[in-house]
C-alpha cells in the first residue's frame, strides 16, 4: 500500500473564519485519505443535543457566538483524539481557536502520539482557507446540513437537487441554531479577536499556508491537496 495511506498523514488542522468551509473541506479529506474528521463545533452540537453536562455548559456561550472554556475544550477533545481511529491521522476542523489552545495542541500532540512513538513523529500540516470577509455572511446565512449524514449545502451556491432535503438520505436539512445574523456578527468578532493570532502562532512556526478559499468548492479542495501532498506525498505515490 502507498506510503501517505498505510501510515497515514498524520494530523492536518484546518484554520478560517466561520463560513470559509472548513467542513466542507475537511469532508473531502476525510474520503481522500480516510482520516477521521474531528470537528469541535459538531462535538458540542451533538452534546447539546444529547442534554450532557458538557453540553448544559456550552449551550449558552454557543448561542452567543462566544469561545467555550478551554478546559472542557481539553477534555473533550483529548478524550476523541485517543480514540483508535485517529491513530494514522486525522483532521481538526475548528479547533485550535485561541493561542492556548493551539500550545495545548503541540503538548498532547509530543506526549501522547510523538513520544509513545504512536504514528509519526510529523509536525501537523496547518492549512488556512482565506476568503473575503463580504461573502461570510451569504455563505453561513445560506448554508442547510444533513442531521443525519451531516452534508453541507448552500442554498445560494450548493443547493440540493430538491429543496431542503439532503441528496444522500433524503432527510430534511435544517439551520444551524447559531447561523443567525445576530449570532454571526458576534462569531465573526470572536473570530477575529481570538483565531485570527492562532494563525499567526503556526506562521511564527513556518507550519502556516494558505489556500484561496473564495474559488468554487472542488477548486479550493485541490489546493489543499495539494498542500498535503507536498508535505507526506501522494497516496499512490512513493515520497
Ligand atoms: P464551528 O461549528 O466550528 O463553527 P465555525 O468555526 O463558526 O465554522 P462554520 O461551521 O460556521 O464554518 P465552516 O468553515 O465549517 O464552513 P462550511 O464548510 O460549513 O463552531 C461553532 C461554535 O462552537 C463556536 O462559535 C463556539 O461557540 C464553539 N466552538 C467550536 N470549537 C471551539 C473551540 N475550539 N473552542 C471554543 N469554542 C468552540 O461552509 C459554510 C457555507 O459555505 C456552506 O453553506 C457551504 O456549502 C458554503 N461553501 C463552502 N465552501 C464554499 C466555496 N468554496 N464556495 C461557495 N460556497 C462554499
């Protein structure tokens, strides 16, 4: 088997503002590599939903388009990232969100998989999608997903073939409780005051490169796998 695929990629962290299409992209990932996608923001969504105490505690923060508490980000996500399918890699999509956040990443990333000598002792691949701060608030105001599949549409640029329902399963598609204006004005000044330094972090590092993030979908998945290949090389192929 290829190289990039029997040992994996080890750990890609997507960066970007809500609406830059992180999980968009990070879905292609997942079928191209078959790595697990670890998205933070869906993690608390389905704690709210199930009514854990993790998620009584986000519920309100989220709703206000504010940060949860790094402690219960720790937990949460240290306790996903031990599980065994994220032993040849896997995606974060949404998290690093503030500094310390991303020093915690690089610690449990040297103590739990470098230095148990757990996957490869690879610096993560920190890929940012830019894109035009004008065209966030159509992308998030437009977006529709699949409760039980998790695809994700736009109504403006991605529609499904029939209305509201979800091409794969046929399920209906609902809005983001969060993907309110009100709520994304704040999400997108959270943003910029606490996420935009985590990229600057990972430059300061010479980990950080970015990808035009305004081009069509598939346009901006090539780019990133092209990133990916340049640093672990091609599934198929032999660097
Ligand atoms: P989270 O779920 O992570 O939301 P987010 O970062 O705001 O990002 P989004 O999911 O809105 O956008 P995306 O970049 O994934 O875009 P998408 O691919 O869907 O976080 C939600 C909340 O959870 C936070 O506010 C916070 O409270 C909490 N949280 C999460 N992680 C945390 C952490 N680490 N620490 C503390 N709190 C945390 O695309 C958007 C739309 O655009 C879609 O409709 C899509 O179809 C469309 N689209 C995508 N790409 C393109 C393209 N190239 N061209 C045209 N349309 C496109």
């Amino acid at each position: 088997m290829a190289e990039a695929t029997s040992r994996g990629i080890g750990t890609v962290i997507l960066l970007g503002s809500p609406g830059a299409g992180k999980g968009t992209q990070a879905k292609k990932i997942v079928e191209r590599y078959r790595i697990p996608q670890i998205s933070t923001g869906d993690l608390l969504r389905e704690n709210v939903q199930r009514g854990t105490p993790l998620g009584l505690a986000a519920k309100d923060v989220m709703s206000r388009g504010g940060l949860v508490p790094d402690d219960l980000m720790y937990d949460m996500v240290a306790q996903r990232l031990r599980n065994e399918d994220c032993q040849r890699g896997f995606i974060l999509d949404g998290f690093p969100r503030n500094p310390a956040q991303a020093g915690w990443l690089d610690a449990f990333l040297e103590n739990e998989f470098f230095e148990k000598g757990q996957g490869e002792p690879c610096l993560p691949i920190v890929i940012r999608i830019n894109v035009d701060y004008n065209k966030l608030l159509r992308r998030i105001t437009g977006r529709r997903s699949c409760p039980v599949c998790g695809r994700i549409y736009n109504v403006y640029s991605q529609p499904p073939r029939v209305a509201d329902r979800c091409d794969v399963d046929g399920s209906a598609l609902v809005t983001r409780d969060d993907d309110r204006e009100e709520v994304i004005r704040d999400r997108l000044a959270a943003y910029e005051l606490q996420t935009k330094p985590v990229a600057e972090y990972y430059a300061r590092k010479g980990r950080l490169v970015s990808v035009d993030g305004d081009l069509p979908v598939n346009e901006v998945t090539e780019q990133i796998f092209r990133v990916i290949e340049s640093q672990r090389g091609v599934p198929g192929g032999d660097k």
